[in-house]
C-alpha cells in the first residue's frame, strides 16, 4: 500500500502544482464571486476550475478513485466517505483571502483510504508554501521536514481559530465566548483565515493549536495528516477522536495541550457532513 499511496502522491502533487497557477494569475485579489450559503460564504470561478482540474486528473489516472470536493457537494453532490481511495478537495481554502487579495490561501488535498489520511497536500502558491505528508514519512514545508512546537500547556500557546462564514447565532455566540476566554487564558491568538493554513501552521510550529466548529472534511482532509506527520495530534475539540465529517476539530502540537484545551472550550454541534 506504502508504494500505491507513493504513486498517488506523486501524480497528485503535480497536478496541485499545476493548478496553483489559476491562484496565481489572481494574487491581487478576484472581483467576480458569488455568495453561497451566506454573503460571507463565498466561491469564485476559479474554486470551480481548481476542482475540475484536479478531478480530471485524478479520475482519468484511477478511475477507481472516489472524491469529495467543496464545489461539487455545494452543486448537489453526496459527501459520502466509504473504505475506498478517495481524494478530499478545497480548490481555494480562504476564499475571502483570495478575493481580497490578502495571501493567505491555499489548495488542500487529502487522501483518505479506509477512512483515514494517509496523504496530504496543502499548497499557498502566492508565497510559495507547500506542505506535504504521507502515513510514516513526516511532514514537510517545500521539502524541509517540520515538526510541532513543544509546547503543552495554554498559557503558553499561541491559539488559532476563525469566526468562520456561518451567520448562526449560536455558533457566534460560541465563537465570541471562546475568544473572550482564550485572550485572557492563552498567550496570543490569531486567525489566517484558512483552515487547511491555520492546520499548516500548527504542523510547522508556528502556532501551537487551532480549532474551529463548522468546517468541512474538505478544510482538514489535507491538515489531519500533515498535522500528525509532524508530531501533533487531531482530537474532538471536546476531547475524544477526531472525526473528519463531524465538521469540528482541534489539533495540537501535544496531547496535553489539546485536552487542557478541550476542557475550556464553549462547545458547538453543527449538522455532520
């Protein structure tokens, strides 16, 4: 399986790169976008070509091969996660980034065999970041093996997580408690405005957790693996394993970090992929 997942990689990896220059052509932000679930929810023609892209591709190498991507579910597609390879994709991670020009965002692809990660790609090429991960061979940034920070305790973490493009009242609710608590508990927060980067960075060390309620097996697909690669570790952000289509997730750069943290988080349950 090691020499199946390596072969996938590499195809993948290509292909990713391939479609980073529809990002690039645009890294002064995009004008023409529509709204989706809400007037912060937001996709573009090119979060459609950067899917199509890597679909085609994918699927006319390994026929086989299922797949989950952000703009094929919003245009009626089953989000439906079985045992067999299947690719989990976000075109344009931060699509508001991306819009305004701001160059913080990125393609996120995930392999997902028999239910879990075993390859990730996450590549910002506006700055030319590329993280990658496969099961049993680390994490790397443009070839550079990375690891988590040390840190284990919240006091001393600098936290990320995100206000997010759902305009649900409890969920901003939750969102504003858990900002309230963290400015006066943790030693900084910040918000990249990706997931799939805010996972990235915790991967690298930059940051020591982030968590968010409300994303998509397509925002972490890609982030679980590179995150764990690199020495951290994906839970519940209550605490118990991490589940890709809960929609919720807290990663770390230690265990005892994330459980401390776990504890202290305003819990929010939306509706499951």
């Amino acid at each position: 399986m090691t020499d199946a997942i390596d072969e996938y990689f590499e195809v993948a990896l290509e292909l990713v790169k391939t479609a980073g220059n529809l990002i690039i052509e645009f890294r002064n932000g995009c004008k023409e976008f529509e709204s989706k679930s809400s007037d912060i929810d937001l996709v573009t023609e090119i979060d459609k070509k950067v899917e199509e892209t890597l679909i085609k591709g994918l699927s006319a190498i390994y026929p086989e091969h299922k797949f989950i991507g952000e703009e094929s579910v919003a245009d009626g597609a089953k989000c439906e996660l079985t045992e067999e390879p299947t690719w989990i994709i976000d075109p344009v991670d931060g699509t508001l980034n991306f819009i305004h020009g701001y160059p913080s965002s990125c393609i996120s692809l995930g392999l997902v065999i028999n239910k879990e990660s075993v390859a990730g790609i996450i590549y910002n090429p506006i700055v030319n970041q590329l993280f990658t991960a496969k099961k049993g061979k680390g994490a790397f940034l443009n070839d550079r093996q990375i690891h988590v920070s040390q840190v284990k305790e919240v006091r001393n973490a600098l936290i990320s997580f995100e206000a997010g493009t759902s305009r649900d009242e409890e969920r901003q609710r939750t969102v504003l408690e858990n900002f309230k608590m963290l400015v006066t508990k943790a030693q900084g927060v910040r918000a990249v405005g990706s997931a799939a980067l805010n996972m990235a960075m915790v991967a690298l060390g930059g940051s020591d957790a982030y968590f968010e309620f409300g994303i998509h097996a397509w925002d972490v697909a890609a982030g679980d693996i590179i995150v764990r690669e690199a020495g951290g570790v994906c839970i519940d952000p209550a605490g118990g394993p991490f589940d890709i289509l809960s929609r919720r997730v807290l990663c770390a750069s230690s265990e005892e970090l994330a459980q401390e943290l776990a504890k202290m988080l305003h819990q929010y349950y939306p509706e499951r992929d």
